[in-house]
C-alpha cells in the first residue's frame, strides 16, 4: 500500500511538471557533492533541480497529461534526476556545459581526451615516488630538490580506462583530466525530446550547417536553371554577357557592342596596314633578287661546242737524191 507521503511527493512532482515548459532528465552518478553544489548555484536562475527516486519520476512522467512526456521514461538511468527550466534547452544545455569543472581521476574512470603529463619540474621531493611515476610509464629524473619529468608524456587515450596506480599519480602530480557536470540525458518542450546528442552540439556548428545548406541550394538552383528571387539577378547578368558575346562575333552594332567594335575595327586596321607595308618593303627585294638571277643568266657563256681534232696528214717522204760524184779536179783542189 502506497503511503501518504509518497503520494504527497508524486502530487508535488506532477506538478513541477506542469509548472515548467522545458523538463530534463539528468543523471547524478558519481557527481561529488561539492561540484553539485557549486552547479546549483550557476544554475540558480536558469533551472532547478529536483532529486526523487526513480519509481515517482516515472509515475509522473505517465500521469502529468503532458503531451509526448512519457517517451523521457526510456532516458531514465542510473541516479536519475529531474531538471526543470523556462529556458530553452539548447540554451539550457549550453549553460550546463559551461558550468562544468576539473576534477581528479579515480580508478575505473575513461579518459575523456589524451591525457599528457607535460615536461619539466613537479612539486614532489625525491623519494619512493619516482618509483610509482617510473610505473606509470612517465620518464622521470632527480634535479636538486625536485623530481622532474623529461619529456611530455601521454599516460592514457581518449576511452582508455585508468588504473588505480595512474590515478594515485595523476593525484600527485595535481593533474585533472576530468571533468564533472550534470549528465542531461534528455529534454522534453512542447511535446518534442531533444536528446543528449542532440543538445550539446555547438551552437556553431548549427550555424555552418545552415550556411553550408544554403549555399549548397542556391548553386543546385543555379545549375538546373531554376529561378528564384535570390538568384535571379545572376540569371539576367548570365543572359546579358551571352547576349553581348553573340552580338560582339556577329559584329551587331548596339550601344553596348558600339565601342568594343570600334576598337576591333581599328585593331584590324592597324594589322592590315603593317601587313601591307611589310608586303611593300618586301617586294622591291624580291624584284632585284629576280633581276639578279636574270642578269646572272644571261652572263653566263654558252658553252663552246668541242672542236673535233683534225687528223695530221701523212708527210710526203722526201726523195733521196743520188749523191753527185765529186769531179776529179775538185778533190785536186781540196
């Protein structure tokens, strides 16, 4: 049989139901007293937050006549608790994120990023603990007085669980890689649920995505030629230039066209008249080479025909006269 202070509490909860228009569930496991305490006060004028046992949030949540409120039944886990807010809860969620603190890892936590162990001096004195820090796998050293650390050295991965001996020295070492706040699971406005995936992305991020769709629409729009009043002064310019380029190859005289076929005319003009002086200083040498050749033709000899070689005529052989027998009184004389 259900007491009377049970059913007193249920009454009170259904109404703060009813009360507020943005209704959250948020999940207090682990959630140390002190950073408890201190989101109640950042959340002082944004939200309250109301701890009851899990049988009498989902009581209310099926008997509240809240439009689409019992779907919030399925995000009740844990050390469930209820958030209540009149304001937006994407603002909410963003004020919640905000008001998150640092904390020390205990042993069973995952590391929510990389977690490093920087370089260079710490405030523990020689001792034992070098040995406890050489386990952790972070490279250490003694310099004067201090226990310094070598190098920077990443000791656990984004969801790499921390053993007990990592949390002992993260805790010496005065390192937080934590960090505490209310886990909102989900949030009801209006008889819709917004859920935690949903409610922590950065408001940024909604913006780019608006900025990237809009642009995306309006190039498509573009390209299959659909008119709209955003794009339709880029259509009117698109048919203007095409227009223009038509009527400045057809040589169509407007009053757009007028002074580019000038300065076309003109361009042509100037090419033929250095085309023709070029022609002219040309041809005179052209005619000389030609004279020259002529010239040179007519200079040359004609070629003389080989005269053929009369043959010598035989000599008459030359007849031998007798001697003259020498007289008698010319030998005498002699």
């Amino acid at each position: 049989m259900v007491s009377e202070k049970k059913k007193q509490k249920l009454k009170e909860v259904k109404e703060d139901l009813r009360k507020y228009p943005v209704i959250g569930i948020i999940d207090m496991f682990k959630l140390p007293g002190r950073q408890l305490h201190e989101i109640r006060n950042k959340l002082r004028n944004e939200a309250v937050i109301k701890m009851v046992k899990k049988r009498i949030i989902k009581l209310a949540l099926k008997d509240c006549g809240l439009k689409g409120i019992e779907e919030m039944d399925k995000y009740i886990q844990g050390e469930p608790a209820l958030l209540l807010s009149k304001t937006d809860p994407f603002r909410l969620a963003k004020t919640i994120n905000q008001s998150k603190s640092k904390a020390f890892a205990k042993a069973g936590d995952v590391a929510p990023i990389d977690i490093i162990v920087r370089a260079g001096p710490t405030p523990l004195p020689p001792g034992p603990v070098i040995g406890e820090l050489q386990r952790a796998k972070i490279p250490a050293t003694v310099e004067g007085e201090k226990i310094t650390v070598r190098e920077d050295t990443v000791v656990a991965e984004e969801g790499d669980t921390i053993d007990k001996t990592l949390a002992d020295v993260l805790v010496k070492l005065g390192v937080e890689p934590m960090e505490i706040g209310l886990n909102l699971l989900a949030a009801w406005e209006n008889g819709h649920v917004y859920t935690k995936d949903i409610l922590f992305i950065p408001t940024e991020k909604y913006l780019e995505d608006l900025q990237l769709a809009s642009s995306q629409a309006f190039s498509l729009a573009y390209n299959v030629n659909y008119y709209t009043k955003d794009n339709v002064s880029l259509f009117l310019s698109r048919a203007h230039q095409e227009a223009y380029t038509i009527a400045l190859q057809a040589d169509i005289l407007t009053k757009d066209t007028a002074k580019s076929l000038i300065a076309k005319a003109k361009t042509q003009a100037e090419t033929l008249k250095d085309m023709i002086k070029k022609e002219v200083k040309e041809e005179p040498k052209e005619k000389l080479e030609k004279k020259k050749e002529e010239k040179k033709k007519k200079e040359k000899p004609k070629e003389k025909k080989p005269k053929k070689k009369k043959e010598p005529k035989p000599k008459a052989k030359k007849e031998v006269k007798p001697k003259k027998k020498e007289k008698k009184h010319d030998k005498k004389k002699k």
